[in-house]
C-alpha cells in the first residue's frame, strides 16, 4: 500500500474534476504498470493498495507524474501537486491485506467525510469500480504465526500511519484507445475483475 500527500497538504482532491482525473490516471495505468486492489481520494492525500507490475517507485511515478502531466495539460494548472516522496507498507499476509481494505474504505468516514464508506465517491468502496482480485500468494495466517512476531515493513520501507491501511480502485469500461477507465457509479456492490 501507498500513500502520498499533495504539497503543502492543500485541499486539491475536493474538487470534482481533480479527484476524477486521478481516479482517471490511477485507472489508466492499472494492469501495465501495477494491479489496484483498493483506493482512496482523499482532499490532500491517496492511499492506494497496488501490486507492481515493475517496480514501486515507477508505479508511483505513473500515478504522481501522470496526474502532475495531465492537471497542467487538462486542468491548466502549473501549480506543484505532491510532496516529494511517499510512504509504504509492504503486505505480509492475507490478515493484513484485508486490515488495509477495512482501512482505506474506512478512511473518509474517519475524517468525517461520509457516514459509510459506500457514500464516499471517490474510493473504491463506493459503486461502479472494478479492482483486481486479491493477489496470489498471500499466506493465510495460521495458527502457528500468530505467537510469533513479525516485521511490519521490509527494510527501508516506512509505515507512516502504523496502522494497517488498505486501497482500491473502480469499476471501469473501455475508454478512447481501449485504455480502461472508470464507469459511471451504478450500484452499491463492489466488482472484482477476474
């Protein structure tokens, strides 16, 4: 999962159009660059639950540098848009990728930005996003494994929040040139593309 926060921690994602270009960026490059399991828009920072289809630096720079790109090119703006870096957190076990599901739909509610996480328009918890399925390889967590201890993160990695967190990503159609994008918000049901 990653995080990052726009400069300065302005309020740039409550605005419709810049949180809708972005779910637009993250969905454009979902598939080439990484799967997206969970998401979320939040005013000044996104949580995204991702696995890489290279490294996670590049797919944080398709997200990061393809939203900066395309806000000057669409929007107009020539404002900086995200603080350097972003923060980590590298999924252990099944346990802990579902903890940072809970925790990135849960996120608006938190803030007090909805009453359920469904309401909130720009997360995956709401209607009418397609996200990829869980990724293959996650060990359960066994009865043997919760005596032990364990890492949180793998080195040089940062847990920012130290909690889990989790993010995800909408439904979406085929858009111009076959680049999936996301649909209008239908139902109340999460889809998982298989």
């Amino acid at each position: 999962m990653i995080r990052s926060q726009t400069w300065g921690r302005r309020d740039l994602f409550s605005k419709e159009r810049w949180a809708r270009l972005l779910i637009n960026t993250i969905y454009h490059y979902r598939g080439t660059a990484y799967l997206l399991h969970a998401f979320v828009v939040m005013p000044d920072h996104i949580h995204v639950l991702l696995t890489p289809q290279t490294s996670l630096e590049k797919a944080v720079q398709f997200i990061k540098g393809g939203f900066s790109y395309r806000a000057k090119k669409e929007l107009g703006s020539n404002m900086e848009v995200w603080q350097k870096g972003f923060s980590d957190h590298r999924i252990r076990d099944l346990a802990d990728y579902d903890g940072h599901v809970v925790y990135i739909d849960e996120n608006p509610v938190r803030k007090r930005l909805c009453e359920r996480a469904s309401e909130f328009p720009y997360s995956s918890a709401h209607s009418g996003f397609e996200l990829d399925p869980v990724p293959q390889g996650l060990k359960p967590e066994s009865a043997e494994e919760t005596g032990t201890a364990r890492l949180e993160a793998a080195p040089l990695q940062s847990n920012a929040l130290g909690a889990k967190s989790v993010e995800g990503a909408p439904l979406q159609s085929k858009g111009p040139g076959g680049v999936a994008m996301p649909t209008q918000f239908q139902s109340n049901n999460r889809k998982i593309a298989s």
